[in-house]
C-alpha cells in the first residue's frame, strides 16, 4: 500500500485529498460522501488532519485506520506538537505502526489559545523537525533516547509542510532544507494559485534538496491546492494567512463576478481553479487537494481539472 505511494511519489502522478474529521464520535459521514463519489478510485490515497485550528475533533489516527480498512487506500496521518509530549508521540507511533498507520505528516500545530476548548494549553515540547527526529530513530530501530526495540518496527514515511509563498524565498529554502534533512521524504505546500509562485517555490525546493547529503535526495515537493470560489475567501487568505499568495487577478475576477450574482462568483471560481489544477498537473504533477470536505468540490475538479 505505502510503497505504491511512495514510489508514485518518487516518479509518477501524485494525488492526495484531505480530510477532516468533525466533532463527532463517528466518520461514517466522511467515508459515505467519498464512496457515493467513487473518490476513493481517483485518488492515490488520503489525508486526516489533527484538530486544526486546535478545535476538538474526532482523532486523526482512528480516521486514518477507518479509511485505511474502508478503501484499502495509504493514509498520511497528521500529528502535531501542540497536545502531546515526546513520550505520548512516541507511543502514539508505536501503536500506529502496528495497525499499518506509517504515512506520518509532522506539524507543530496551531496555538493553544485558538481552541474551543476552555483554558487549553499548548505542550510544544519543540517544533515538527522533534517528530521527524523521532520517527529517523524509530527507522532505525530505536526510540528517540537511543533504547533499541526488541521487534523493528515497519517503516514510517515521514511528511512536512512548508509555506508556498515568502518575500525571501531563501528563507523558505533553509526551513525546507532542515526538514529534508530530518528525512521528511515529501514537502506539502501551503495552496498555491499561479503558475509563476509554483515555479518559484520549486526551485526553491530544488536548491534545498541539493545542499542535503545524496541519500536525502528521494525527497519531493507536493503542491497544495485549495480552491477558492468565493471572493471573501480570497481576501481572507490573501489578508490574513502567512505564508500564502492569493494573486490580484483572482481577486479582481472574483470581485466582478461577485457583483453580478452568486452563480457568476462560483463559475468564474472554478474556472480559475480549473485552469490551475490543470497547470500544476502539467507542471508538477504533485498535489495534495485541500477542500474543507467539500467533497462535490474536489470531485468536479478532479474530473474537469
């Protein structure tokens, strides 16, 4: 199952769709909206993020064994810093191995002090590169203090993030570079929306990768995609989230269309969306599809894109 992934990963077509677990005790709503869509045929696998935005959801590493065992498709399971210390990951990726649960995407997690939940306080023991250290160690057979196992565990294909757009690109480079020398084996992207902003994040990519030793090199840049097609989406990436480029002629498109009707506002939406996707697969055909669980949404550009 991994290796397929990976080896897609490596030299093939690559394609991920996120999911988010809700606040409830169940993912049956999740697993029923991706089989009426046959989603699970388009797809090379899945993913299952770690209450975002540090609201309580339904655990990530249960969703992933309940998509695992649904479609029989690799899940990149997310974990993050901010609820668990290094001894509660680490146990956490004990169990995980045993159920198959190898595809692990590292976060440090957002701040504590966004929850739901009243006077939650953030652990953050480190940052993301502690968990990829962790599983380097778990990949060779031991934790992270040094103790050996008795039984090797599977091997874990480690994951991070990067952001996809920076005033110095350099900097992006040298964060991109620890986490590849940590092992991160793929690179996911905050979204991207224009071409040019892809072309120069890889080459950044590009350039971090080679100041790493040769046997690092396997490691890939996946594109995130999200796509907009409300204007007051754009603007609030555009105004208020780090790290990510909303070009002005999506904004300006969208504004147009905003001001003839809410129908106009969602065709011209997926059209530039459309016209994207189609980009990036020619490109880089590397994506990881991010649709808040608008699942109708990613089918329509996974078919049309």
């Amino acid at each position: 199952m991994f290796d397929a992934l990976i080896s897609k990963l490596k030299s093939g077509n690559f394609l991920t769709l996120e999911t988010t677990p809700q606040h409830e005790p169940s993912m049956d709503t999740i697993v029923a909206k991706i089989k009426a869509l046959n989603l699970d045929d388009k797809v090379d696998g899945f993913s299952a993020t770690d209450n975002p935005l540090a609201k309580l959801k339904y655990s990530s590493l249960f969703a992933a064994l309940r998509l695992q065992t649904a479609f029989n498709k690799p899940v990149i399971t997310t974990m993050t810093m901010r609820d668990k210390n290094k001894i509660a990951l680490q146990s956490d990726l004990l169990g995980a191995n045993d159920f198959d649960i190898r595809a692990i995407l590292a976060l440090t997690g957002d701040p504590a002090k966004m929850s739901d939940q009243p006077n939650s306080k953030g652990v953050f023991e480190s940052n993301s590169t502690l968990l990829l250290k962790m599983m380097k160690s778990f990949n060779h057979g031991m934790d992270l203090a040094g103790r050996p196992f008795k039984i090797q565990p599977k091997e874990i294909y480690p994951f991070a993030v990067t952001n996809s757009y920076a005033k110095s690109f350099k900097s992006l480079e040298r964060k991109m570079h620890k986490k590849i020398q940590e092992g991160a084996l793929g690179l996911i992207s905050q979204p991207v929306y224009d071409l040019e902003n892809a072309k120069m994040l890889l080459e950044s990519f590009e350039n971090a990768k080679n100041e790493v030793s040769s046997h690092k090199q396997e490691a890939q840049l996946i594109f995130g995609i999200f796509p907009i097609v409300k204007l007051r989406t754009a603007l609030f990436l555009s105004a208020q989230v780090p790290g990510i480029h909303v070009p002005q002629y999506w904004i300006d498109a969208l504004e147009k269309a905003n001001a003839k009707s809410e129908e106009e506002e969602r065709k011209v939406g997926l059209e530039l969306n459309h016209k994207l996707f189609s980009e990036i697969k020619e490109f880089h055909p590397k994506i990881h599809l991010m649709t808040a669980n608008n699942f109708e949404l990613a089918n329509e550009l996974i078919v049309n894109g």
